[in-house]
C-alpha cells in the first residue's frame, strides 16, 4: 500500500479526532451525531496512523509529495 498522505494531513486528522472525542466526552456530542462523528474519528485515526487515504486513491490524490529517488545500485567491481 503506498503512502499518500503527508505529516501534516496525518496530524490535522488526528487533531480533528481528539477535538470529536473530547466534544463527545464533555457531552457536547450525543445521539446519532455523535455515533457518526465517532466513527468519522475512528476512521481519521486509522488512516493517518496508516498514511494511506481510499479517498484520496480513488481520486488520483496525494498530499505525500514525491517519493524520494532510489539510489542506483552500486557498480559490480572486477
């Protein structure tokens, strides 16, 4: 699985995760709104820990940038 999302895409999730469960634990958040919510959470968390994003492959997105070039092999010696 390649990784297409970047560190700062990974931390705003994960920012957006805490502030739902926080919301939700304060009691902000109840009902439906907070199951959805809870589960968007859950989501956020499991793909920032993966770096890997089904939306953002689906849409041909990446916000990892470019991969770092592989080095060439070295030159066999004689």
């Amino acid at each position: 699985m390649e990784k297409n999302m970047a560190m700062a895409d990974r931390v705003i999730r994960a920012v957006i995760a805490v502030v739902i469960v926080v919301l939700y634990f304060t009691g902000v958040l109840n009902g439906t709104l907070a199951l959805i919510l809870g589960i968007v959470a859950v989501v956020f968390l499991l793909t920032g820990i993966i770096s890997f994003c089904p939306i953002y492959k689906l849409f041909g997105l990446s916000t990892a940038g470019p991969e770092a070039p592989q080095a060439p092999p070295p030159a066999p010696q004689a």
